[in-house]
C-alpha cells in the first residue's frame, strides 16, 4: 500500500528525488508501485547498489550495474566493458531519447565512491529528461550536499511510517480483521514500521498465547528485527541501542551514562530519524523512548546473547532511574540483571518508598532472590516473611474483585501466648464476641471472618518458625525492621496491613530484647485497631504500651498517639468528655494518607461541636494544593469523604453529591459518602443499592460495615421493606455490642430506626445509652418526597436549561401536554408551585447539577 501524498511527491519528477528510511520501511516498494502506475512515460530504469549482487571476480561499480541495467530495458545494445564506457553510453542514451528517463538507483547507500554522487549531479544538470529517484537507508552526501545544488524532494522515514488507519488497511489486505484496540496496540508496538507491522500480521495470526491480543501475537516480529540487527555494521551504534533501549524513557545525558559514549547526538539523530526513538520535548528537556518492539527486541537479544553486558546495562539504568526518582522501575532493572547484593542495597536504602508505594514489586522481587543470600538481610526477611504473603493473600483471597477480606476479630488485640499455642486468642472479649460478632460475621458474611484468621494464622506460623532458621544479627534486625515496615503501612492508610505489622513487632521485640520497640508498635496497634473499630482491643493495646513503658522521664513521641487513640474510642462510644483527645488529632501533612485519616476523624468531631466549617476550609486547601499531582488516591478519597459528610450536616446537598462524583468509588470510605448522599436526598432505592454491594464485598473495618448497615436498614425501612431493614438494623445491633461502636445510630434519623423496635428489640437500648441519648442527629432528615422517575429528572435538567415548555418538549421529543403532565409531578413530590422555584430546589437537593 502506497501513500498517496508520496506518490505525488514522485509523479513531480524533479531532478533528484531522495527516498530515505531504514530496511523495511517500504522505500522500495513505494517506487515500485509508482514506476507500476505509470502508463508510458517516462521510462524507468532500475539499478541496484548492492555489490554483493554483480557476481565474482573484479569489484563492480555503480556504473557496471546502469550499463546492465540500461541493456536489460533495451535502451542500448551490448554492455559497456568499463566504467567509463558505461557513462558515455548513458549520456549517449540521453542524447537520442525523446522522452524523459528516471534512473531508479536502489541502496545507494552502499556506494562508497563519492565521485559517483558528483557524476550524478553533472548528468542531471547537462540533461533536462533525467531525473534520478535515490533510494537509501541512512544519510550520505548527496542528500546533504547534492539535494542543496539542483532542485530535489526528500522522503524521509518519518513520511514513510504507517498511520493508525494505515495500519489497518494493511491488516484488512492480509486478511486480518482487527478491532480499534487491536489495531491501536499493534501501531504503538512497530511505531508504523511497516515492515515489521507485516511480519506481526504474517506471522502473528495464531491462537492467543501469553504476550498476544487478541489473535494477533505482537511478538511475531521478533525474527525480522533480529535480522535487521544482524546486519546493522556500526558497532558503536549497536552498543548505543542496546545500553538504552533497556530504559523505558530517557535523556540525552541518560543516554550518554547508560551507553558509555561522550557524543550520542549523532546516533540520537538517526534513531529519531529513523523512526525507532520517539523524542517529545526539545532542547535540554527532550525525552526519547524507543518504539516499544525495538526495545523488546533488544532486551530479549542481551538476556540470549550477551548476559554480562546486560547486568552492566541494567545496573547503569537502574541508577538512572534512581537519580530519577523511579525507584520501583529501578528495582526492576537489578532483579532483571540478577544483580542480587545491589536489589539488596536498593530495598535497604529506599526500604520506606518501596514498601508504601510499590509493595508489589517489591514482592516480585523477593520471589526471585536465591533463599541463601534473602536470609542474610533483614529487610528482605521481613519483605518475604510479611510483604509476600500480604500481597499474594489479596489476589488469592478477593478472587480478583478488588475487595479485601475482613479481619477476624480475635485477631486484632495484644497476642497472649497459651499452652495450646494459640497465639490469636484475645482474652476479656471472647465472650461477647462468641455470642454477637461471631455468629453474625461468621455466619452471614459467607465465612469472611475465618478465611481471613485463617489467613493470618498461616502467615504468622509462617513468620515464627523461619524466624528460627535465621542468623543471630539478622533476626536482632528483625523488630526494628518490621517496626519501618508497620509505620508505613500506617503512613499509607493501609490499617490492616499496619495491625498485623505491628502485632508481628510486639512478639519479635519482646523475644529479642526491644523493649522501646515493644512501646511504640503497641501504640500503633492501638492507633489501628481504633480506626478499624476494634474499640476494645485498642484499649489493650494501650494498656500492653503503658506497661512497657520505660521510665525515661521524657515524653514519648507516641504521647500524642495515645492521646488521640483514647479520643477516637470516646467518638465512637459517644463519650462526649473523650472528644477533646480526638480533636487534637493533628499531624503534620507530609506524613502520608495518615494525615487524612486524621483529619476525617476531625471531620467527624466537627459534626458534634459545630466546627463545620473550619475542617471544610482545610479540606479545601488541601485538596487545592494537590491538584494535578497524578490520579486521585486514598489520601483524596479520605479527604472528599469528610467534606461530604460536613456539606451534608449543613443542608448542602448538591455540593455533597458534586464532590462524591468527582472521585472513584475504589474506598469503603467513598461508598460510604455515595451511599449517605444518596439516603439524604430521598433516593432511597439508589441508598439500598450502594450499601448493598459494599456489603457484599469483604470490608476489612467494623466501623465501616456498621455504617453501610445503619443506612441500609434506614433507606429499606423508608422503602417499607421492614423485613430487609430489620435482618440490616439486627447485625448493625450485633456489631455494635461486639465492638462497643455506637455513633454510627446518630447518623440517620431515630425515629427511622424506633420504627423497627418491634422486629429488633435490642435497638431502644442503645439509642437510650446515656451519651447517645442526650446527641443530637448528625445529619438533617432526608428529603423522602424526591424520588423522581428517569423521565421526570429528564424533564427536570432540560428545564434548567430552557425557560420554556415548548423548548423542553422539542429536546426530550415529547408533546407540551405530557411534559405539562410531568411537571405536575414534579411540583407534587418537591413541593413547589413554579419552575423557577422547581429547578432551584432540584439543585439544593443535589437531583441534578448546576450548568456549568
């Protein structure tokens, strides 16, 4: 296939016409095509430079290959014996044509006689029937030096790459119909090299394998380029591809490092050139990556070929990305390279940020060092012992839904050793638990509570008895270590991750002798079990720190911890003289996802003490700060969360529904806030919905499944569905007295949940518990008249953009007569008598948005 716009660009005919790219970007098949199309004149004589083809004995020259060339198409009559015979015929040839010729010189780039271009030149400019089509695969003089004396057309291999649409013409030709995406992987991965989109689509076309999509195996390719490298000549071109092609992306000072080469401009030129490097960016803040194939290949060629050399590649780039601040691409490179004592050093030095944020591959990591030289580093224990499981347990665990496992309850408090080994029992809360959580988790919840402890219990049996085969200096390592790796799980709001971590902390710490590390990771424990929910356990938590507290004199730096553990307690037991502790909840904001969470349980004091808007101003600078600082996260999630659930104590509706949609519903948290809004503006239906299918999942806080219960069981009662809203409000009053958790029933109105006094007895005792009885109601009672048909919110957004009746039946295709009819409607169920007033109070209640 021919590209229209180039063939154009040949039928001028100028004098000298340049088509440059490297092997397989269709040069010649273009000038085929064209030379094909043309119907008489002029006549086309083609000529190949490449020697090897003229036979043995004396070395031929371009001008032996035109005078067989010119006797082949019958323009002369014998073959010239020498070289300058073969010019004087040529000239004489031009001499008695009476029509043009085009002289096709095809891999001219293997000319070596300079004199050849100059002779060229001559001819072209003595001769006004000539013109000359040189086909080359790198730059040589006559482009340069030729093309600025006579008036010329260059191709480059820029023009000669495949479009996205070109691409999939070539795929429909060889019979390969290929859907959008599949189209669009294969351009990305040849970069439009058409020879190598070919031989993907030739060679590719079997059944789906690993490394396909589809039926088209992208990695089909790989013969072809392997060939082209194989006669690629320039050996500082050759080490220059291969020390960089390793990098996903790179500069040019990157490029000289990773290569060795002082002056890589040249060959940076020619790759780009070349079409194999993409480049965005100019100047110093150029950034090149290699087409994706092309990198493959050569990764692919150094792993086969040449193992030493692509430990020093990817050692040099490993530092690259390190000076980059890409630590987890870094890590990827050594594990790649088998360079064990530098992953080692890596994790070592960058132990926090990996942990946090690249907890997979870190992962990834560890299952690939040799057993003998992991079991010689303390950080690589812990990352084996803890990390792997952690991260291989949720992909095992959730069946690949993305939900995680609950915890089980008996295994969150300070581990008591018992005769029978039972590491996990929690003695003062066993009963309760037997008797309420237990069975209403474990029962109804699919068995969630016991394929999580099973998990935990594996994991830990798995960590105490490797501890034991270890060396003495490592396992000394050991308490501090995985101490780090609690608090940044901490840091990331990963609560349950921090529990386990530091539960494991306690137990290795107190066997070898930390008594500080001891203190500090009972605290956290505490700090976790209270944000979960586990209220009691917390306290045991604090209790286990007070007693190995040591007798410095020095306040402690988890002080403020202990203080802000025993205010989160008193929140959610609505134990108003505790509230002071978790308002004073402050950290500084560079310390993670942390720093949201304690400002969501400030959001949360904020909605008994009226603060409201002092946490929202915040928020608010907060979240301005971060704005465009990559895809939202926990953090954010958190964040907007408390922002929704202080619009909504205020009556601010539309607001609340405007920032819940700007996020991804990926959070416990952000289901909590969609759910709540929902409830609030009357959509009942929408309310159930959303808590449902967060019930379904596995949610690791008891704190968080109480929520979606209380709401599930307000919005089924608002429905009339007393039977679903009863079995809701019965396990939300089970966890409640398992935990000791009883803020959650201020959070919908208490008549909703008196209503139902008669299928759930236990609900009057708690709503009659001293604290919650004297709290007034978090939140206004939801709007129960705004539960509108599709069609009525249709004519309702179409309303708010036109003030006319005629203009909202003309967009909606209906007559003004039903529109007239849904108005009605509308104004029965908002309670307002106009449009005007319908749309505005559309907008408080968050029923549609505001036009932007």
């Amino acid at each position: 296939m021919a590209k229209s716009e180039l063939l154009r660009f040949l039928d001028r005919r100028e004098p000298l016409t340049i088509v440059r790219g490297p092997r397989g970007y269709g040069k010649t098949s273009l000038v085929a095509h064209w030379a094909r199309s043309l119907s008489g004149t002029p006549d086309v004589v083609w000529v190949s430079c490449r020697m090897a083809l003229f036979g043995e004995g004396s070395v031929p020259t371009v001008w032996d290959a035109i005078a067989e060339a010119l006797a082949r198409s019958g323009l002369t009559d014998e073959r010239a014996s020498d070289e300058n015979e073969a010019r004087a015929q040529l000239a004489a040839v031009l001499r008695e044509l009476h029509r043009p010729l085009c002289l096709v010189l095809d891999d001219f780039h293997h000319v070596a006689d300079a004199g050849v271009e100059a002779a060229l030149v001559d001819l072209v400019r003595k001769f006004e029937s000539l013109s000359v089509i040189v086909c080359l695969a790198r730059v040589v003089s006559i482009e340069t030096v030729g093309a600025a004396t006579i008036d010329s057309v260059v191709i480059r291999p820029a023009d000669l790459l495949l479009t996205e649409g070109e691409t999939s013409e070539i795929a429909r030709r060889l019979g390969h119909e290929l859907a959008p995406d599949e189209v669009r992987a294969l351009h990305v991965e040849s970069g439009g090299w058409p020879a190598l989109v070919r031989a993907i689509l030739s060679n590719g076309g079997a059944a789906p394998a690993r490394g396909t999509l589809g039926t088209l195996d992208l990695r089909a390719g790989d013969p072809f380029l392997r060939s082209v490298w194989q006669e690629l000549d320039d050996w500082q071109l050759q080490r220059f591809i291969v020390r960089t092609a390793i990098l996903d992306e790179f500069s040019e000072d990157d490029a000289r490092w990773c290569s060795g080469i002082h002056d890589v401009g040249e060959h940076l030129a020619h790759l780009v050139a070349a079409g194999v490097v993409i480049v965005a960016g100019t100047g110093e803040k150029a950034v090149y990556h290699y087409v994706p194939a092309v990198r493959r290949a050569c990764a692919a060629l150094l792993t086969s070929l040449d193992p030493r050399q692509l430990a020093v590649a990817s050692r040099r780039a490993a530092e690259v990305c390190v000076a980059h601040r890409r630590t987890n691409i870094a890590l990827g490179h050594l594990v790649r390279s088998e360079s064990w004592t530098e992953v080692a050093q890596l994790i070592d030095s960058r132990w926090v940020e990996l942990v946090a944020e690249f907890p997979e591959d870190v992962a990834e990591a560890v299952e690939r060092i040799p057993t003998e030289f992991l079991e010689c580093h303390a950080r690589l224990v812990i990352a084996r012992d803890h990390l792997l499981p952690v991260v291989r347990k949720d992909a095992a665990v959730d069946g690949g839904d993305g939900t995680l496992p609950t915890f089980a309850p008996a295994a969150v408090g300070p581990p008591v050793p018992r005769d029978d080994g039972d590491l996990f029992e929690l003695p003062g809360i066993v009963d309760a638990m037997e008797q309420s959580l237990a069975q209403i988790a474990l029962l109804r919840m699919t068995g969630n509570f016991y394929a999580a402890k099973e998990i935990a219990d594996r994991d830990h049996d798995a960590v105490l008895v490797r501890v034991d085969e270890l060396h003495d200096e490592v396992r000394q390592e050991l308490a501090p270590v995985l101490h780090e790796w609690a608090m940044t799980r901490l840091l990331a709001a990963d609560l349950p991750g921090a529990l386990i971590a530091f539960r494991e902390a306690v137990e290795l710490a107190t066997t070898h002798g930390h008594p500080e590390i001891v203190r500090e990771a009972s605290v956290g424990a505490a700090l976790a079990c209270a944000m979960l929910g586990y209220l009691q356990p917390a306290e045991e938590w604090l209790a286990a720190a007070e007693r190995d507290c040591l007798p410095t004199g020095r306040p402690s730096p988890s002080d403020q911890i202990v203080e802000a553990v025993r205010g989160i307690v008193a929140l959610e037991r609505v134990e108003p003289a505790g509230f002071h502790a978790a308002r004073s909840f402050d950290l500084p904001q560079d310390v993670g996802e942390l720093w949201a969470l304690a400002v969501m349980i400030r959001a949360q004091v904020a909605l008994v003490d009226g603060t409201h808007f002092q946490i929202l101003g915040e928020i608010e600078a907060a979240r301005g700060h971060s704005d465009g600082e990559g895809a939202p996260g926990l953090g954010e999630a958190l964040l907007v969360a408390a922002s929704v659930d202080l619009h909504l104590a205020l009556g601010h509706i539309s607001r609340a529904r405007l920032a819940i949609n700007a996020v991804t519903q990926r959070y416990e948290t952000t289901g909590l806030a969609r759910a709540r809004t929902e409830y609030l503006s009357g959509e009942f239906v929408r309310a159930s919905e959303v808590a449902l299918e967060w019930l379904r999942t596995r949610i690791y806080a008891p704190r968080h499944r109480l929520d979606f219960l209380v709401i599930l069981a307000a919005a089924e009662q608002a429905r009339g569905r007393r039977y679903e809203a009863a079995v809701a409000l019965d396990e939300a009053v089970a966890i409640s007295v398992a935990t000791g958790i009883t803020r959650a029933f201020l959070k919908v109105p208490r008549r909703a949940l008196l209503d139902l006094e008669v299928e759930v007895p236990k609900i009057r005792d708690i709503l009659e518990q001293p604290g919650l009885l004297e709290m007034a109601e978090f939140f206004p009672a939801p709007t129960i008249s705004a539960q509108l048909s599709d069609r009525e919110r249709q004519v309702l957004e179409s309303l708010s953009r036109s003030s006319s009746l005629a203009g909202v039946a003309r967009s909606l295709y209906l007559s003004s007569n039903t529109v007239k009819t849904h108005l009605r409607s509308i104004y029965r169920k908002l309670g307002t008598h106009s449009s005007v007033e319908t749309v505005e109070r559309a907008f408080e209640l968050g029923l549609i948005e505001r036009p932007s």
